[in-house]
C-alpha cells in the first residue's frame, strides 16, 4: 500500500534529507524522482561503501560517463562516508551541466563533527519523521482509514511497524528497532565511550519522557557526570532520535522553571525502551494520557515544519505547579496555550493552568486537545477534538 508523504523535496536542488531509520527516506526518494533519471548509491551496501571509500574519485569518473538523462544521484547514509563530499562538492563546482544530490542520512552529526563538506549552503535541508496522522487519515484500503490512535500511541508510527498486521509481528520488529539501531548504530555514530552507562541511559531517558530534565539526578542514577548526561541527551537530539521542549521564555510575574522537557521521536520508540510494548494501553488511564500528549505534540511539531510554519514551541510551568502542555506563537506572534486531555469532555479543574497562562499573557488563546467528537466552548477556553487542532496547522 502507498502512503503518500505530506513532505515534499525540491527537483531542482542539492538536497540533504534526514531522519533516523527506517522512517521511509528511500521510499519518499524513489516516490519523487524518476527512476529512469536518477542513479542510487547505498553506502549500507558493503561493497558500494568499499569500492567508494577506498577510491571516492570513482563517484566523479561515474558521473562524467553518466547517461545523458540522469539527471539526480543519490547517495543513501551519507554519513558513513562524509570524504565523499568532497567529491561532489567538487562534481557541483566544475562538472558542466552536474546532476542533483540527493543526499541522506540518519544524522547530521557525524557531519558536523567532523567538520565535513556541507557542501557550502549549496543544498537545501529536510528532516522526515515517522507517519503523521494527516498522511494515515488519507490512506485507505478497502474504504477504511488505515489510521488508529491506539495503534499508534502503542507502537508508533515507522512505516515498517505501523503497516505490520500482525500485533505481536509489529511489537518484535519495534523492540529489534530498539536493540539493532538505538543500542548499536546510535552508539557506533556518536563514538560513545562508555557503552554500559548509555544503554543505561536510554533507559533513564524513556522513563524521563515528557518531563523537565534533572540533569544530575539522572547522572546519579546511572553513576556518570551531569556533564556526560547532557552530552547523551544532545547525541539524541543531534541524531533526531528525540527533541526538547524548551520553557516558554517571555518575561513573566511568576518565575518560570527552567529545565527543558525531553520527548523520543516516536511513541512506540519511547515505549520499547521503556520495556512497555508488553503493556496495553488502556484509555482513561495515566500512561494512555501520557501517550497521548507524547503523540499529539510530535504530531504539531512535525506538520508545522512540513508546511514550514516557522511556529514556535514550548511549554509553561511555574514553581507553583501551573503548568500549560503546550505554547505555540506563531510568526504573527499570535499565542496558542494548549492543554492535552485524553478525556471526552475535560473539567474545568483540570485546565487551570490554561487560566494561569491567561494571567500573565492575556492575548493567548486558550486551547483544549481533547478526545472530545466535537468543538465547544467551556467558558473562554475552547474544547478542540486533537485531529481538528493538527489539520488546521
């Protein structure tokens, strides 16, 4: 079944398009570019890399052969070979009439690290997640949505996982993901040191999902410096593995807390590390709404930068306990103060951080993602069912 992806790349530029594995970059490349155009290079292919790592000046002699009607190259995990770079770089600047790269990896930060050729601003960036929930809504087969919100706060949205249809088939290849990817390719990329004390913290850091990062009690719990702690956290962030949340910043009466709050890129990743997979989501439930606040914030984020929204996130919470899930401003500077309820119809009492946001930034709106079938109004904050919120985006 196709999926049609809401993320759409440039045919007329130098691309680098990211995103951990597995989230479909290679079926969005061969769904865009013409087959009968385009020449493929997959570094994950033990020979392709040797041939290419031991002579990079082939990539040059390939193309100056290449058939008339190619007209992109593209070359898969680009950051096993970042001295390959150089040659395009090269292929770019003094080859007549030199074809589009399309060049992708599951991280940028063994580029950045390295100090590799990032080819000069020459190449436009993209980042892809897993499915969003615009992209599932809109596949059908056999008339029915393939989308289902319990499926996907279970096990996640990666193509491969969430197509599965088979349950128990579906759980296995999420914790393989976790085992294969998370604890090999992620520790082999960012030249971890001490590989006992990150698997630890991968651990930590899913039970530590959706909440303000306390930095040195973690590094307590797992025996390593705060400092060292950071440092996995940012491997996390640089491998688009997870992302923060930051606290929102403007100058306020109450004082604002200032640790970031941390979410993996995926329900079903956070939950696999978590060793949950086992676990039933069950609705009304802590964990079900937890899951759901997960899900519905990577939801926003990754739409609004699909549709290059330029919105702004974060979160509120003061010393007191008032807390607000979710602050979006936009460009316009028009403020949206979103409470996340995986309830039906959300109480009054349980929205009074909205109304403390309210205090100290009266122009917001006030906002309820909720589960509710439709929109109303519950004094002046206004009730949204989630999906409504994310397709107006």
């Amino acid at each position: 079944m196709s999926i049609f992806r809401t993320l759409k790349l440039s045919k007329n530029g130098h691309i680098f398009l990211f995103g951990p594995r597995q989230v479909g970059k290679s079926t969005l490349i061969k769904d865009s570019f013409p087959n009968t155009k385009t020449i493929f290079y997959n570094l994950l292919n033990f020979s392709e890399f040797s041939r290419l790592q031991n002579n990079p000046e082939l990539l040059i002699e390939d193309l100056r052969i290449r058939k008339p009607q190619i007209k992109y190259v593209v070359i898969d995990e680009i950051q096993k070979l970042p001295a390959l770079l150089d040659q395009v770089h090269h292929i770019i600047e003094d080859i007549e009439n030199p074809p589009f790269f399309i060049l992708t990896g599951s991280s940028a930060r063994k580029l950045k690290r390295g100090q590799a050729n990032l080819l000069g601003g020459r190449a436009l960036n993209f980042n892809l997640a897993p499915f969003t929930y615009e992209e599932l809504i809109n596949a059908q087969t056999e008339k029915k949505t393939v989308f289902s919100l319990k499926k996907a706060l279970e096990i996640g949205t990666l193509p491969n996982i969430y197509l599965e249809q088979d349950s128990l088939t579906a759980k296995q290849r999420l914790e393989s993901y976790v085992e294969v990817y998370l604890k090999e390719e992620i520790k082999e990329e960012a030249l971890v040191r001490n590989l006992g004390s990150f698997v630890e913290f991968l651990r930590f850091a899913a039970e530590e999902n959706s909440n303000p990062l306390n930095f040195s009690k973690i590094a307590s719990d797992i025996g390593v410096s705060a400092v060292t702690v950071k440092e996995y956290f940012s491997i996390l962030e640089d491998t688009l593995i997870a992302f923060f949340l930051r606290p929102y910043s403007r100058t306020v009466r109450k004082k604002i807390t200032k640790s970031p709050k941390f979410y993996f890129f995926d329900t079903g990743v956070k939950r696999a590390l978590a060793r949950e997979t086992s676990m039933e989501l069950i609705p009304k439930t802590k964990e079900f709404g937890k899951a759901f606040e997960h899900y519905f914030i990577r939801e926003l984020i990754n739409i609004s930068k699909y549709k290059d929204s330029n919105y702004d996130f974060s979160y509120y919470r003061t010393e007191s306990g008032a807390e607000v899930d979710l602050i979006v401003t936009t460009p316009k500077k028009d403020i949206y103060a979103i409470e996340i309820k995986s309830s039906i119809s959300p109480k009054a009492s349980e929205l009074k951080g909205l109304k403390s946001f309210q205090a100290v930034c009266p122009q917001a709106k006030l906002c309820c993602a909720s589960l509710s079938p439709k929109k109303y109004q519950l004094n002046d904050i206004t009730i949204y069912p989630w999906e409504e919120i994310l397709l107006l985006v």
